[in-house]
C-alpha cells in the first residue's frame, strides 16, 4: 500500500513508511529505457520453466513493497554481518577450546542468519530483473548484487570450510588456541570474509537509500573505491596480526588496551569523515540567491542542437493572451487571511480567495475572453493564480518566478485568456504552494461549451472538491467534511466533476446504488465509455475524473476516502439513509477503457525528440537541509534538466517510476497523450491528462505537440515532493524570463 492513498495517516507515520518503502538507486548515465527485460527473454529463451512463476510473482509483489524490503533486507545484512565479523576476528582470543567452539558455532548461525536476509534481497532484485526493464535494475545487478553476494560467497566456499576444519582437529578439552590453532584462526583469508561482507552490505546500503538513479560516473565510484580501501585495509591489518599472533612465542593476546584504542581510533576517524561528507554536502546544496529559469542544464531528447541565446530571445512577458479586446468576463480574486468554520464546527486559519475556502467557483464559457484580477490584501507570502489544465499563454500562467513576480500584500495582478478547452480545471496559487494550496488557496474552474443556448439546464452539474485541511481530522468536500446531501429528481442526468486539491492523498472514491461512466479525465472528455459498477475511482492529487450516471429513484452515494462518514448523498427527496458499501469489484484503469478515436500523432508517429524522466528519491540534502529528496533524472531543482523543444515540434517524454512512492506529474500548458504503461499500449478512448499518477515500477509513454511557447513548469503534483526539488520545466527555443527565483527575490514557485 502507498502512503497517502486515500486514508489519512499521521505524517509521522507517512514520513516513516516514506523511508522504509523506499527503493535504491544505481548506476549509468540516462540511456533509452531499455530492452523490455531482457532477462526475461533469456528465461524463456532457455526454457525456464519457473518463468511463469516469476512474472506471477513479479505482479502480486508490487515493485514498491519489494523496494522496501530490500531496504529493510539490506539494512538487517549489514547489522548482522557487522556481527558475525566481529566475532570471527575475536575467534583468536578464545580462551578454552570450549569457548572457542561455542564461538564458532555462533558465528556460523549470525553469518547464516545474515545470508538469509542477503538472499532476500537477492530474490528480490532477480524478480525485478526478471519483470522490469533495465532501468530498474541495472545498478541492483551491477553493483549491489556483488557487493552483498560476493563476500558471502567467499564466507561460505572459504572460511566457514577453513573454521570448520579447526573445530575438527581442536582437542576435545583444550585450552587457550595454540600457535598452530591461532594461526589459523587468525588467517585474513578466514576473517577479512566476514568482515568484507558487513562492508559489501553497507556500501550496497549506501547505494539503496542515498544514491541518486542514474549514477553518475564519480557517483558510483567513489562508494566503491571507499568499499575497497576499507577491505584492503582490514586485510593489511589482519595480515599484521597473523604473523604476530601465530608465532610460538607470542604472548596471549586479550583484549589489550591497544585493540581498544584501535577500534576507537578507526570509530572516529569514520565518524570525522562522515560529518566532513556532511558539512559539505549541505552546503554544495545550498539554492543561489537568485537564479533565472531560463537556464540550467539542456536535455534536447536525442534531437538537433536548439540555439539558446538568451540576450535574443523572448521574453515571456510578451506572451499574453488578448489585452486590447474587451473582456466578456471580469472577475476578482482577493487573497486574504481569514478564520473559516467548517461544517464540522472545526475553526481554521484559511488562506481564502474572497473569504471563502476553497475559492469561489469559475464557470467560463468556451471561446469566452475572461479578465481575472488578483490582488493580495495580506497574505505576506505572496500569491499568483495558476490555471491548472487550462493551455493558457505562458505569461498568464501564474507561476512566480517563471512568467511574473508573485503579488505582494497591496498589489494585484491581471490575467486575461481565453478560454480555448471544456472541461473541469482548478485555479491554485503557484507561490509557494505547498503551502497555499494547503491553506486554501485554490477553487473549481469549470468551461462549459459555447454551444447555442445555454448548457442542457436539466442536467445536474455537482463539483466535488476534495480536500484534507490542516488539523482537521478528515477529508472534506469543500469545507462539509461529513455527508453532504442534494435533491435530485429520478431520471435526471447527473454529472460530478471530482476534482483531489489534496497533497500527497492518492483520493479514493465509491459510487453506491448506480452504474456510472468516468466521462472525462483531466478536462477532456473520453469516447464512449463504458458503464461502471462498483468499480473505486483512485484520483491523484491535481487530477479530475468527471462522471456521470442517470439518477434512479433510489439514493444514490460518492463516497470520498472510501468511508461512508464524508461523501455526497444524492435522493429524489434530498432524504434517506447512506448505504453500506460493498467491497469494490474493480479499480478504474483508463488504460484500456472506452473505444479508441483518431488523434492528432499515436505511438507510431515521427517524434522530434524523444525525453527520458527518471524519477527517484533518497536521502540528502536539498538547500542545507538534511531530508528525503525527489529526483529526475538523478538531479534536484534547479540541477534539473530543460527539455528543450522548438515550436512545432511532437515530444515523446518516457516516464520511469523508481521509487517506492507514487508521483503525479503535471506539465503546465500542454496536454499530453498517454501512448503505453510498463509496454502496454493505451488502446481505449485517447487518454489525455495534464497531471499523470504515475506510480512505484510504473514506465509511461505519453506524448505531446509543443505548440505554446514558453518556459513551463513540469513537476510533481504531490507538491512536497517539488518543494524537495522534484521539479523541472520545458523549455522552447528563443525564449528568455525577466523574472528570477530565489532568497533574494520575492519569488518561491513551490
Ligand atoms: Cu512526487
């Protein structure tokens, strides 16, 4: 189960499962994605007959649990092995032949106790190997693989058959070793094995929790090269130690004062070196003061060099939708503080649009010009609007630092678009969103279509917006964070527009007492959907589902959370009681669902550039401060790269999931066609989204036409995560910002 997935947990609890499930990380520069594992085609080639097994095993095991095991796996080797280690180096000073029996006899069960959990994780990498492309496992198969294996394999073929031969020709009553004896026992071939492994398993560690994927060269050498020199030491010292103690005359070692001191001295000098890594990694971490989003490293996805001159680019701020026309629409938005009561009776400190939490709703009409006029009365923080899902012109799609200057407490700021899409859209701050949408700051944005005439005024249109508010215990539709309940009269067509402004919450939704069909995903609507029933709808965070069903003469019921404490009850007489909800039959998978229909370019189209995303995380260090982290392409913002794309041209962007935690992935300004997941075509209705869950061992091909200029944001949706550098943007050629980022600006986008 994925943290955050439609159940509330307390973020101590998230943030710990957070780590445990996390996954590893490995080696090799950013290469195609790879052959559809090809060691699977190995084992089917040579007639593995287990194969069917493995793939089976590789399904029910989900790739985001097995990561977490190796972790915990891994971490239980390096304890253990760390053990077993010591104890085969302490063998020497066995003072009775009693004692030393006992002793080996007990680093043989800590060793193979270890081993045990080692061959998990081994297990585990070859599912994975077996199920997965390359780029899941390359740096597991060649790099921790060896590190945990190797040295195990050596205690076993070596030095267990090397001590055991000692046990058999120890007297049965002995006393202290003697020379013959303790040089055996003392061998660095006997024990440097033991003590190899504990340094294999936490180098392999090393690789699993901080590394970032893919491995840059140095990145994965000097690990390793730390891994060897560590081994060669022991082995020089054990080496030293041999020829001392097994000479006839050497006295009875002990535990001397000098061993002490050794082991002491080599404590410290590690932990000197850690915290030497430490210091400096904080600050190598440290965000500039201020920094110009048109710039950073380019990515052109294997197509021709795009020239990225700045000093003759556009700016962004020319990129505006219609100023001289007149609006058909003028509306305000006024950010301010404000106490809010929810339903619940709950007080919170809200950051509102207008006083209310969320915003008020927007209902454009398609075609129509609209003038919205932010102005910030005292939210110090400062706040934007960023019309999420709706292709507006760059410069009028809110983001601080990127296409203006976040609005200060006293200004204002106007936007005007055209409303060119139908569909279900949210408006959110896109100034420090973390927090802002947290607090409140976003609201419902739906375009209705500009037929003749109004909108079919028989069909019941409900929004349901989904949010978990802070210090409040529950999800809440708007701020009802119980049953919400509406009159709806039998044979009506009813449409809700769901709409998940959480963070982090992968929201879960339950229709009881009809069938239904999800008619539209991220705005845009599907082609013939089928009917649903009893199927869980699993929305990410920044996602829409729009869905419809026909109202019978019986309540009908959403459930939100997969509760029936918060949802929607809808009854010819706004009456009745909540049903009780039946385990759900199904997930929706838009994958396969609804009947294909023609699309401007499909996954046989010429692509102009094909990008490669790999996201990960791991523990490090993000502007000073020591946490868990979120890479693309083994990179935190602004180290990110540009993709870089030229007006006109068809984008193919692949999307790995390495880590163990789900990821939606948002690209301002453009929808993007969903062409395959993990090698399966997408073969229902054409699935276009703007903000992709893209969960743990999940590869996605989607594709897009770059078709509006500009610098846009491409970020995880899930907004910790970008505010903990998961964060990139697309970037068109020959177009520049006057806006900038940083502490020494106003502007701060996550
Ligand atoms: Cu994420």
């Amino acid at each position: 189960m994925i943290a955050g997935s439609g159940q509330l947990k307390p973020h101590a609890l998230r943030e710990s499962v957070r780590f445990f499930a996390r996954p590893e990380v490995g080696a090799r520069s950013p290469s195609e994605v790879g052959p559809y594992s090809k060691l699977q085609d190995v084992l089917i080639f040579s007639g593995f007959r287990y194969h069917g097994i493995i793939e089976f095993m590789g399904r029910i095991i989900m790739y985001g649990s097995m990561a977490g095991v190796e972790l915990g796996c891994t971490l239980i080797t390096v304890l253990l092995a760390w053990i077993a280690g010591n104890k085969a180096s302490n063998l020497v000073y066995a003072g009775s032949g009693r004692r030393l029996r006992q002793s080996i006899r007990s680093t043989f069960i800590i060793a193979g106790t270890a081993s045990v959990f080692a061959v998990a994780v081994l297990a585990g990498i070859f599912i994975i190997a077996a199920t997965k492309p390359s780029v899941y496992w390359e740096d597991r198969v060649l790099i921790n693989a060896p590190l945990i294996g190797v040295p195990l394999l050596a205690v076993w073929c070596y030095s267990v058959p090397a001590l055991r031969r000692v046990m058999r020709i120890l007297p049965p009553e002995s006393g202290a070793p003697d020379a013959g004896i303790r040089g055996k026992l003392s061998a660095p071939g006997v024990v440097v094995p033991f003590q190899a492994a504990a340094v294999g398993a936490a180098t392999a560690l090393y690789f699993v929790l901080a590394a970032p994927f893919p491995l840059q060269p140095l990145d994965a050498a000097s690990p390793l090269f730390v891994c060897v020199l560590a081994i060669v030491g022991m082995w020089m010292l054990h080496d030293r130690r041999w020829q001392r103690v097994s000479r006839p005359d050497a006295p009875f070692a002990g535990r001397t004062r000098r061993r002490t001191l050794g082991k002491l001295g080599a404590l410290a000098l590690g932990f000197a070196v850690m915290l030497a890594a430490v210091a400096s990694g904080a600050s190598a971490s440290r965000l500039p003061d201020r920094l110009d989003m048109a710039s950073g490293p380019m990515d052109f996805g294997g197509g021709t060099v795009l020239s990225h001159d700045t000093s003759r680019a556009v700016s962004v701020a020319m990129m505006t939708g219609p100023r001289e026309e007149k609006p058909d629409r003028r509306i305000t938005l006024t950010a301010e503080r404000k106490t809010v009561r929810l339903a619940s009776g709950k007080e919170i400190e809200a950051w509102t649009f207008n006083g209310e939490v969320p915003g008020p709703e927007l209902r454009l009409k398609q075609g129509e010009l609209v003038e919205v006029t932010l102005a910030n009365k005292d939210i110090e923080a400062g706040v934007t609007l960023h019309w999420h899902g709706l292709d507006v012109p760059n410069a009028e799609d809110g983001v601080a630092g990127a296409t203006q200057d976040a609005v200060m407490p006293g200004q204002t700021h106007t936007y005007r678009f055209r409303a060119e899409q139908t569909g279900t859209f949210w408006y959110h701050s896109h100034q420090d969103s973390q927090e802002a949408v947290s607090k409140g700051l976003f609201g419902a944005l739906i375009v209705e279509p500009a037929q003749s005439g109004p909108t079919d005024p028989s069909v019941r249109d409900i929004v349901v917006l989904s949010h978990l508010w802070s210090g409040s215990s529950g999800f809440a539709i708007g701020t009802d964070s119980g049953v919400r309940r509406e009159t709806v009269k039998p044979g009506t067509p009813v449409r809700l527009r769901l709409l998940n402004t959480d963070n982090w919450v992968r929201q879960r939704y339950r229709l009881a007492g009809t069938p239904f069909r999800v008619a539209a995903i991220d705005g845009t609507e599907l082609n013939e959907p089928q009917e649903l029933r009893n199927a869980e709808l699993q929305l990410t965070t920044g996602g829409r589902y729009d869905v419809t069903f026909t109202m019978p003469d019986r309540p009908v019921f959403l459930s939100v959370g997969g509760s029936t404490e918060v949802g929607l009850l809808m009854s010819p007489d706004g009456t009745g009681d909540v049903p009780t909800l039946s385990p759900p039959a199904s997930v929706f998978d838009p994958l396969h669902y609804g009947k294909p229909a023609s699309t401007p370019f499909h996954a046989d189209s010429a692509f102009d550039r094909s990008f490669r995303m790999i996201l990960d995380n791991n523990l490090g260090f993000y502007d000073g401060q020591f946490d868990f982290v979120y890479t693309i392409n083994g990179r935190l913002f602004p180290d990110t790269p540009m993709f870089m794309v030229k007006e006109g041209e068809l984008i193919k962007v692949t999307i790995v999931n390495r880590s163990a935690v789900d990821h939606p992935m948002h690209l301002h300004g453009h929808h993007a066609l969903v062409l395959s997941r993990n090698g399966e075509p997408s073969d229902g209705s054409p699935w276009w989204t703007d903000t992709l869950d893209v969960l743990p061992g999940d590869t996605y091909e989607i594709a897009f036409r770059a078709d509006n200029p500009g610098i846009w944001m491409d970020h995880c949706h899930n907004l910790t995560h970008a505010a903990a550098g998961m964060s990139m943007h697309l970037m068109y050629e020959g177009v520049s910002t006057p806006y900038t980022i940083g502490t020494a600006t106003v502007n701060q986008p996550e």
